[in-house]
C-alpha cells in the first residue's frame, strides 16, 4: 500500500478523457489499492484515477450511510444515468461541493438528485448502485472526473469567477502542480 500524490487542476490528465480499463492486472489492483489508501488520508469520499495521475476510467468511493453503515468500493468503466437537475440557485451551505484536486476549496453547485451508476468492480464483478442526496453527487463528480470536467467547470457566476480568482491565486492551472495527502496540511 502507498499514498499517492493528488494531482492539482491544470495536470492535463485531469482535464481529458479517460481511457476504459482493459487490462486486469496486478497495476490495475495496485491502483485500487493505493486510491483507497490515498482517498482515506487525504481523506476524501471519492477519489478518481485521473487525481493520482492515471487516466483510467476507475473511482473509489466512501461514504457511510447516517446509520453508519458501510458504503464503500471501487467502479471500473462506469455507466452514470442521471436524473433532473434543479434549474433553482445553489444553497451555499447545503450543496457546497469540494475537491482534492481544487483543494481546500468549496463552491456551491446543483446537481441531480438521484442518479444510477453501473460498472465493475476489481474482481470484473457487476456492480449497480442507485444514490440520492450528497451520496449520488459523488457519483456525478467522481465520474466528471473520468470524462475530464472538475466540479469548478460547472460552477455559475459569481462562483466560476471565485473559483478561478482561487486557482489563479495558489498559482494553478498549469501542470506540475500536486500534494500528498498526509505530509501536506491542506483542508480539502
Ligand atoms: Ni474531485
């Protein structure tokens, strides 16, 4: 096991497609394993293979039920139905969303209510999940992550304009610029 370093907006591979998993191998199992490990430090709910560098269609998710249940894995080459989006404003307390590759930001934005997502797990094992609330919006943002879109190029005014304000400031969106969860203090 190991902790990766989590790639910030401007790395390219955050911002292309990417690719279907093909090859079931001990990299493939490696990078679940490390992904896990990587999402509980940093720590995070969800975490996408883009983040750690890896363009590959595959996202780890955490995230208990409010009776503390486990609800927690890993899907491979994700199909996401999603249901209606509000056309209402965001709530700025309520649908706060973040990012560890936007990290230690927060912008409010709507999405979907209930979604639908179906993929594979490590074993190639079917897995079909179906969400509502903040569950299913981890859903939607984890797999934007696999089409290349962040959360922030989601973000209407005046949040896109703070969120870019923010990048500009920490002095990214160009390449190069990561952090690893665990030696730096960053409140994602
Ligand atoms: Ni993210």
């Amino acid at each position: 096991m190991s902790i990766r370093p989590i790639v910030i907006t401007g790395e390219p591979v955050l911002h292309q497609r990417a690719a279907e998993v093909t090859e079931w191998n001990d990299d493939l199992k490696d990078l679940v394993e490390d992904m896990f490990d990587t999402m509980d430090e940093a720590p995070g709910v969800g975490l996408a293979a883009p983040q750690v560098g890896v363009g590959l269609r595959v996202f780890t998710y955490d995230y208990p039920d409010d009776d503390g249940n486990e609800r927690r894995g890993v899907i491979i080459n994700p199909t996401l139905e999603v249901g209606p989006i509000s056309t209402e404003l965001p709530d700025e307390d309520t649908e706060a969303e973040g990012c560890l590759s936007v990290p230690g930001e927060r912008f409010p934005l709507k999405r979907a209510e209930h979604i639908r997502v179906t993929g594979l797990d490590l074993e190639q094992n079917p897995v079909e999940i179906v969400a509502e609330g903040w569950y299913a919006r981890i859903f939607q943002h984890e797999f934007d992550h696999l089409d290349g879109t962040l959360y922030v190029d989601r973000l209407i005014e005046p949040y896109a304009s703070m969120a870019a304000s923010a990048v500009e400031e920490f002095g990214w969106g160009v390449p190069g610029c990561s952090w690893l969860p665990g030696r730096d203090d960053i409140d994602a």
